[in-house]
C-alpha cells in the first residue's frame, strides 16, 4: 500500500506529474512528504517527470535529510537503468518492424515509444516496458513466425491470445524483454462487439498520414480505459498530451469522427472529463462535453473521479477497484451508438 499524501501533496503529485507544469513548489515541503511522493509517483508510472523537475529545481532546495538523499540516488540509477531498458526494446521493436516489412506483412508500432516520442518534450519522461505491435487480426499468425524467428518466445497461452487478439513475446536471450502482438487494442472480446480500434481503423483515422493527434489520442483514451481500467497516472498523463497536441478544429473534428467510428464515445467522455479534472484542462473538459452524454457516460463519470485514480493503491484501493470493476460493467453493457460515415 502507498503512504498516504494529504490534499495538499495529493495537489502537489500531479504537479509533478503534469509534463508542462512548471518545477516550483514551497521551501517547507519536508522530506517525509518528498518521499511518500516519489513512492506514489512510481507506482503511477510519472517517476521520470518527477526526477527530471527535482533536478531542474536542484537539490539544494529539497530539505537536508539523509533519508531522502539516499532514495534519491537510488531512483536516479534506476531511472538510467530504465532508459537504456527502453532504448533497448526500441532497438528490438525496430529488428522486428523490418523482418515484418519484409514478409510484407502491415505493422505498426504503437503506444509506448510513439508516445514517447511524439507527446513528450522530453522523450526520457514516457519510458515503456514493452514494445506494441498492431497488425491485421488476419495476419496475426504471419506476424508470429515473424517475432518466433527473430528469437522470441511465445510466454502467453494460445488459445487466451486468440481470444484477446493479443500474444506476448519474450526475447529468449534477456526475458526482460517483452514483445506484445496486437490484432486489436480492444483485447476484451465482450466490449469488441461494442468498440474496435484495429490496424483498419488506425489508417481510417491517419488517413494519408501516420500517427497523427487524433489517432495518438484515440489510441491513449482506449489504453486508459480499455486494458487497464485506469489503474495508474501515466494512462490519463498520455492522455493529457495528446490533448495538447490536438491543436487544430480539423484534427478535434477527426478525433469526435474516430469515436463515432471505433465506438469509443463513452471512452472519449469518460476519459477526457476525469483529465480534465485531475490536472485542470478546460479543453480536455470542453472536448468530452462534445459527447452526448447518455445514462452509460453519466455513471461512467461518476465512478471514474479524481479520488477513484489516485485510491488505487492507498487505504481506499478496495473503494478504488470496485468502482473501476463497476465501469468495466458499464462498457460491456452500452448499446452501440449508430454510426454514419
């Protein structure tokens, strides 16, 4: 269980972890409270922001204990450790793509290192432990023999990968190093039936383009709400940027267009207005206002809240997960909404 952050280090957390918020803080921050952030700052996966604003502040205006000076030194050389991990997997993600290029075979990589490097100033704050690969579900067993010979090993059940359309690869040399094979970044087949968000769709909402705002954020919204029910800070801290880089009306009318079309409106609503109210961003709240909110959307909203993110690991986790296990109900359970191209 985290340490428990009053409202004030609770405020002060999602400073740290807000990439574009400015390094300041006051003087009389004391050294228990630095540290039960930096605990919750790592589970949350914004570790690296909180680094990256500590050392721009410098050290000498954090408060003088032997504590903190230690956990410091220590998170700093993990954080090396986990960039050189990332820039490893990039490499591994890259080998890949090309032998997949080769046979011919439509991929792209998505998440982690995309992010990464097109949401992030500093591309150091958006660290990834695995490398996603989306390609056709009809391809899915072309792109296997792919990863196989490329010195991986399937670690997932074939029968459950089938299911979620989903197959984790791990490199048979250093079993840190994980591959994870998409056919849809929906994986659970349940809601698959209401939202998809697949190779087709991607190029549907790129168009003649790759990895545009609107994709990036569609991709965001439905890795925060769709695989890992909102269990950490870093999902919504995705989702954040992609707002950010969403900077014309024709790429917010592409992203509106790409709800419609993968299904995601509830996801889109839900997602956007709990962004907003964490780290107070009129536009992610005036982009889910967009979305026509229906009984599924307005108990989505009430369920997933400021308290429900940042509850998931403290003395209220158990309040925490059956609010976000109530959610995953509510996805299952809303109708499609019509679509017209």
């Amino acid at each position: 269980m985290l340490p428990s952050l009053s409202p004030a280090d609770e405020k002060l957390l999602l400073t740290f972890a807000d990439p574009e918020a400015p390094a300041a803080w006051g003087r009389d921050v004391a050294a228990n409270s630095l540290l039960a952030l930096l605990a919750n700052a790592e589970f949350h996966g914004v570790l690296p922001i909180m680094l990256r604003k500590l050392q721009e502040r410098g050290d000498a205006h954090l408060p003088q204990d032997l504590d903190l000076q230690a956990r410091l030194a220590d998170l700093r050389q993990k954080s090396t450790l986990v960039t050189g991990q990332s820039m490893l997997l990039q490499y591994h993600g890259d080998r890949i793509m090309k032998a997949l290029t080769a046979d011919e075979i439509p991929a792209r990589i998505v998440k982690g290192p995309v992010f990464a490097r097109k949401l992030y100033r500093h591309v150091a704050d958006r660290p990834f432990t695995d490398i996603d690969i989306l390609v056709e579900p009809a391809r899915l067993n072309d792109a296997n023999r792919v990863i196989a010979a490329s010195g991986f090993r399937l670690c997932s059940g074939e029968v459950q990968s089938q299911d979620l359309q989903e197959f984790k690869w791990l490199e048979k040399e250093n079993s840190s190093l994980l591959i994870e094979l998409h056919g849809n970044l929906v994986h659970d087949s349940g809601m698959r039936r209401r939202l998809s968000l697949g190779f087709k769709e991607l190029r549907a909402i790129d168009g003649d383009e790759t990895d545009t705002p609107a994709a990036l954020l569609t991709i965001a919204i439905v890795h925060a709400s769709g695989g890992h029910k909102f269990h950490r800070l870093q999902l919504c801290v995705d989702v954040l940027q992609g707002v950010r880089v969403l900077q014309t009306p024709e790429a917010e009318a592409r992203l509106l267009e790409a709800a419609r079309m993968t299904g995601i409106e509830l996801e889109l609503a839900t997602v956007l207005d709990v962004t907003g109210r964490l780290f107070d961003a009129p536009r992610a709240l005036e982009l889910a206002s967009r979305i026509r909110p229906d009984l599924g959307i307005r108990l989505a909203r009430w369920l997933i809240t400021r308290d429900t993110l940042l509850g998931v690991n403290s003395r209220d986790r158990m309040r925490s997960r059956l609010r976000r296990d109530a959610f995953r109900w509510v996805q299952r359970l809303a109708k499609p909404r019509p679509y017209r191209a």
